[in-house]
C-alpha cells in the first residue's frame, strides 16, 4: 500500500485525540480509521483492534468493506455511460437493461417508466430490498451466509409496491443501485467491477487497495479488518448481501479519500458538475425532510456553515469531500450499533479540518 505524506502534526494530533476520545465514549466501537487528502498534504490515524479476538492493532493500511460508498464510484460510471452516448440519464431504465430484467421491471407499478436519474437520486419510488418481508425471512431462514445474486435482489424490489410515484419523492434504495449496476453491465459488456476499475481510474491514480470483493483478486498483502454490527463480526458474512452496486467495494482508507479528491479535481472525469448541480431535497413519501440535499451518488450536507458532498455506508463508513477547503476525509469506525455515534464523529472531523 501506498503509505500517504504526513500534513502537519497540528491536525494529526487533532484527529489522533477525536479518535481517542471517541473510542472511550463508545467503547462498542473496536477501532477507528481516519484518512484525510488535501493541498498542504495526506494524513491518516488509526487506533484500535483490527480484529478484537487475536488483538491484532488497527492500521491505516488496513481495508474494509466500505458498503454504500460504492454508490458514488457506480454513479460516476453511469455518468461515463452518459458521455459516451450509450444511455440518457432522462431515459427509462427499462430500455438499457437486458431482456430479463427488463421482464423484472415489467412487474413493478412503474417499471416502464422509472428513469436512469430518479434511481441515482432515490427518487424512483422503488422499495429498498432490505426492507421487505421476504428478505427478512430468507436471513432469518439462511442466516449469514445466503448466496443472492443482483437479480435475486432486484426481484424482491420489484414484486412489491411502488413507494410513490417516481420523481416525486425520496426514499433510499439499495435496489436502485442494484439496477445501476446491472445497467452498467448490459451497457458496458463487462462485468460491474471490471467497468468502474477503468471508468474511476483505480489504476491510473495508483489506488492499489480498492478492489471488489470475490469479483477481482484480493491486492497482494492487503489485510480486511473486522466490522462489527451489535458486537457481531461480520468478517465471514456472505459478500453477496451487498455486492452488486449498493456495495461491494473494498479499500483502505487512504486510498478512498485519495479517490475523492481525484474525483473532485477532475482527474477521475469531467463530469462532476452533472453530479452536484441542482441537488433536491430529500423529502419522503410523508413529506418530512431531512433537510439533506442530494445529487447523483452523493449527498449535499451543511454544518456550522460548512457545506461538504458525502456518502456512508452501513458498515460505519464516511466519504466526503469539502468544497471550499479542497479537501476528502474517509474514515471507517469498525463497529455500528447502540452508542457509536458516528455522525458525531463526522462533524468533529469536519470541525477540525475548519479549525
């Protein structure tokens, strides 16, 4: 692994004592990784267990599954797609599929016409998998190690009801991506990880820890550290819960936040402003709103008038980027449950970087 250039001790040690301090304050929380990528420099810290049953210590070479942050590298290869005139981003998703999913989508109450921009923005009004019924009983039945496939998945989405109408809401949906990714595919003729290796640039921009899980080979000497949800390890779990566009995506941390910064600077393509302009907000089918608003593939957040692009991901991930110091953070706190707040975690970071 690339090792990063350190920034200036001041913020090192800043974000060394939040670690720290966090770690105390959430003792369910077995480590914590923080990588940032700026113009004065790359920094990471890590404290903690990488694995709490052999006591192996957390590094920031260490990799993990990083769950739903895969959403922005699968939106910035659609967004490829799109430039290269293979799919119009109003269009149907219905039309740049393959035959049977296709036939998937012909079930669901708006199948025909969910467009490729409404599944980016979780505006497509298609349920989220994991929230159904059956999902729920084939885990309860099947445990950890279910063997899913995309279009397994997908298929729960669309035998169940329509959330509302698309483009008329926002509700978050793994599905939505799962669908990206088989378009990706059908469009691409490659595989999913083979298409976002070459689109994001993994190689070109030296990024030698990212990889996608079972699909491609595990980089030579790179070691995943245990995530854990409510004290369980997940480490073993079957990869195909979250393989196929919703995740799927393995890294360390400093490569991720590299990533971000190569993403925001222009190196990865030139799309970036279709994906940050005119981001809307997330208002759901009950008309709350988060007060969130979200692009293609990332979300639009303010904080003590800072405004910074981001994405999580479930297994205790964050992703961002902040426009106005040109500067990415990506940090993984390995444990999720009761007591770990990790938005907690994310402002203070985001609050050092201003100090």
């Amino acid at each position: 692994m690339v090792r990063s250039p350190p920034m200036s001790g001041g913020l090192d040690d800043a974000i060394g004592s939040l670690i720290e301090q966090f770690l105390t304050t959430a003792p369910g929380a077995p480590a914590v990784c923080v990588a940032v990528d700026g113009p004065d420099g790359r920094t990471a810290v890590a404290r903690g267990l990488a694995d709490s049953a052999s006591g192996a210590p957390m590094t920031t070479n260490h990799a993990v599954r990083i769950a739903s942050c895969t959403k922005t590298f699968v939106a910035s290869t659609v967004l490829d797609l799109a430039d290269r005139g293979l799919v119009h981003l109003d269009q149907p998703a219905i039309e740049v599929v393959a035959p049977e999913v296709a036939s998937l989508l012909a079930e669901h109450d708006h199948g025909r016409t969910i467009t490729v921009r409404q599944l980016l923005q979780h505006r497509s009004g298609l349920v989220d998998h994991t929230e159904t019924e059956e999902w729920a009983e084939i885990r309860r039945s099947s445990g950890r190690s279910h063997e899913w496939t995309a279009a397994d998945q997908l298929a729960l989405a669309t035998r169940s009801p329509a959330l509302f109408a698309p483009g008329t809401a926002f509700s978050y949906s793994d599905s939505g991506y799962v669908l990206l990714g088989l378009i990706i595919e059908h469009l691409s003729g490659s595989s999913l990880a083979a298409a976002i290796r070459a689109t994001c640039r993994f190689d070109d921009l030296g990024l030698a820890s990212i990889y996608w899980e079972r699909v491609e080979h595990t980089p030579p000497g790179l070691v995943r550290a245990h995530q854990y949800v409510d004290g369980e390890d997940t480490f073993a779990w079957n990869p195909t819960i979250d393989l196929f566009g919703g995740g799927g995506l393995v890294a360390a941390m400093p490569d991720l936040a590299r990533w971000w910064t190569a993403l925001f600077d222009g190196s990865v393509h030139e799309h970036l402003p279709l994906q940050t302009v005119d981001p809307q907000p997330s208002i759901g089918p009950d008309r709350s709103d988060t007060g969130v608003r979200i692009g293609l593939g990332m979300f639009l957040f303010e904080l003590d008038g800072i405004e910074f692009w981001e994405h999580s991901g479930y297994w205790g991930l964050s992703t961002l980027h902040v426009p106005a110091m040109r500067t990415s953070v990506a940090f993984v706190v390995t444990g999720r449950g009761d007591g770990i707040p990790l938005l907690e975690l994310r402002s203070s970071v985001v609050q050092a970087l201003a100090a």
